[in-house]
C-alpha cells in the first residue's frame, strides 16, 4: 500500500472525523466504538479515507449516502475497492438507508462479517 499515512489528505481525514454525517455518529457511537475489535474512523489508507477501519479484521466500512449511486459515484467506489482490495483489504458498503431503517440488521451484517474474517484468519495461522 502506498504511504500508511499520505500526509496530504491527514488534515481532510480529521475534518471528516469532526464533522461525521448523522448516519456515521450513529454507527460509531452506537455500536462500533465499543465493539470488541478497535475500529478507527475516518482511517487514511494510501490514496483514500476510509469511513471506518478495523486493522485486526482487516475491514473496511464505507457508509454510502445518495452521492454514491449515481454514474460517477459507482465508478469511483469500484475503483477505490479495487485499490483497497489489493492489500488484502475487505470492503463492505452499507447505504444510509439501512443505517436508518434496519440498525440492528446492520449491526448483525458487519459482526457476521468480522467473525469470518477472523476465523478466516486464524485459520490462515495454523
């Protein structure tokens, strides 16, 4: 991966964290700041911030508002995922919408998801 911390885009990233959307305080302050594995929020990795970030799992969250489904938007993110991907990283995006219609849904989907990437790689060990 490029530079862990590109020092070009450190002072967006804290911007970013100051100034979380109503969706991402929800997913931090509700759920991931206390979850067993450390997540960190708005995480610069290489070129791009992620949203939220657990280095054990090896886990991306990117909370996706209405700007990511159009034409531009996809194209970004697939490219951005692609970029991620190649360093081993999971991404997984969630929308918005689920965030505010189906909390404990979601919050189910991204355990499911850190519990097999951590069997995943305990296996990986043996």
């Amino acid at each position: 991966m490029q530079r862990k911390h590109n020092k070009k885009i450190v002072p967006t990233a804290r911007m970013l964290r100051k100034n979380l959307t109503k969706e991402e305080k929800r997913l931090w302050y509700d759920f991931l700041r206390r979850h067993p594995l450390r997540f960190s929020r708005q995480k610069v990795l290489g070129k791009y911030i992620a949203d939220f970030y657990s280095a054990e799992a090896q886990l991306v969250i990117e909370l996706d508002g209405s700007g990511h489904y159009t034409e531009r938007g996809i194209a970004y993110d697939k490219k951005r995922t692609l970029f991620l991907e190649e360093y081993g990283l999971k991404v997984i995006r969630i929308s918005n919408f689920q965030i505010n219609t189906n909390f404990s849904g979601v919050c189910n989907y991204i355990n499911s998801v850190v519990s097999e990437l951590i069997k995943e790689k305990t296996n990986s060990n043996k």
